[in-house]
C-alpha cells in the first residue's frame, strides 16, 4: 500500500486538489460535519469526495463512528504529503499570478469595531490575498464586512477574529455615580440593560462609538466593549463582575461571495488560522 500511495502523490496531475484539500479538512477536524462547514459545502458533497478519495487510492481513509470519523493508517501516511502538495500548488498559483492585475476586495466596516480591530483585519487580508487591491467602506457595504456577530444576516456566513467583554466605561478621575449613558439602537441594548440597574439616564448614543465619547466628556458611564475603551483618552475602565457579557467580531460573508478570488482567499487563510 505504502509504494502504491507514493506513486499516487507523485502524479499530482491526476488528481484534482480539492479532493486533497477536502481531506486535510475532514483529517483535522476528524468530523465530515465540521470539514465541510469549514469548506463551506454540503455533507454529502464533502462525503463523496472523500469516497472518490479513497476510491482512488484504493484505501479507506477514514473509519466512520457514530460522532466523527477515526483516521486510518493510511491517512496519516497521507496527511503531511497531502500538506505539501496543496502548499505547493498554492505557491505556484501565487507564482504565476504576480505581476499580473492586482486582485480587488472591498470590505465594509461596521460601525462601534475598534481602530485596532480595523488594522488587525487589514493586516491579515494583505497576508492572505496576493497583490491585494484593498477598498474599506463604512457600514454593510462590500464583498465582506468586519462586524459585531450580532450584525450577521441570516444569508450570511460568520467567522469569528476576536471576542472580548464589556466593561464598565468612566471618564478619567470620575467614580460610578449612576449616571449611565446608553445606546438603544445598538442589538447589545436589551442584554446591557440589567447592568445598568436602578441608575439615572442621562443620555443616549446612535453608535457604541459616540457613546464612548459622551462618556469622556464626563457626561455618565456605560457598558463598551474593552477594544473601545484601550485606546481613547480621557477614559478608565473595569471588568464586570460574574458572567460579563461578550461579543465576537468577525467577518460576515454571503455564499454568492465565496466565488470571488480574494474573498475564497481570505476565507480559506481564516480557516486555516
């Protein structure tokens, strides 16, 4: 079997590289569920190209169990190799495509996503897209947007980047007070506002952003995501006590925009991470 499997790899060009894609996914996962979520395919599509796989090299990859998949010894001969080839095919892709016309990818940035946030993500999209040809636009504009996970369509597809808490938000020598600024329109209203308790409001903001600013001006306190309050001047901060409530940001991306090379790129280097 071992030489059988070797001279396979040796001919890349018989096999088409998803099926090898298709297989680090399940092999890392070691659920077909989970693989093909990741892939963003059908279970069944992601189950006969693991079929055609192992018809192929005529070896059963993965053993079937009730929850998940137990990986063969013939899949862990495969694995590192399978690695190998799908990196080199990846780089001489990216070989031949330099030089060539820059790749575009438009991507929107909701708003209350941390300065930092912002950087972080345009960092990563420049690593994973060659020849990046970058547009940011305000709101749910673009091939993509970076957005707090409570944002996300139901059309949509979510892959997180960071979580954090709230914390409670103070402008700089001042002391909770029950004063307490909020942000109705915002969809973390309804979870903030048994933090708030009893307290007096004395203001309401259109966006975390601007209420982060009524709270430096010394207007009152309010519960911000932490990657707000890091960075403005003439804030303090503190964690909540207990359970505090979270958020995840992320990418927000449609089906129907996977077709498109840098976002199929940015996906795919997301997964990977």
């Amino acid at each position: 079997m071992k030489n059988g499997l070797f001279l396979w790899l040796a001919s890349v060009l018989s096999m088409d590289i998803r099926h090898l894609k298709a297989f680090i996914a399940v092999f890392e996962a070691r659920n077909i569920t989970v693989a093909a979520q990741r892939l963003c395919v059908a279970q069944p599509t992601l189950s006969v190209t693991i079929r055609q796989l192992e018809d192929d090299l005529g070896a059963e990859l993965f053993l079937r169990q009730a929850r998940g998949v137990e990986v063969s010894e013939q899949a862990r001969e495969l694995y590192p190799q399978a690695c190998r080839m799908v990196a080199e095919a990846d780089a001489l892709r990216l070989r031949f495509r330099q030089g060539q016309e820059r790749v575009p990818l438009a991507l929107g940035i909701e708003a209350d996503i941390a300065p930092a946030q912002v950087e972080a993500c345009v960092r990563l999209a420049s690593q994973a897209v060659a020849g990046l040809q970058l547009t940011l636009l305000a709101g749910c504009d673009g091939d993509a947007r970076l957005a707090d996970e409570a944002q996300r369509c139901e059309d949509e597809l979510f892959l997180p980047l960071w979580e954090e808490a709230f914390v409670l938000v103070m402008a700089t020598g001042s002391q909770p007070d029950g004063r307490w600024i909020t942000c109705p329109q915002h969809p973390s209203h309804q979870r903030l506002m048994g933090l708030y308790g009893e307290g007096e409001q004395v203001g309401q903001a259109g966006s975390l952003q601007l209420a982060l600013a009524m709270v430096a001006a010394g207007l009152g306190a309010a519960w911000l995501p932490q990657s707000l309050a890091e960075r403005c001047p003439g804030v303090y901060w503190r964690p909540g006590s207990g359970l505090a409530l979270r958020r995840r940001v992320g990418l927000c991306i449609t089906h129907e925009a996977l077709s498109l090379p840098a976002v199929a790129a940015l996906h795919q280097a997301l997964n990977r991470a």
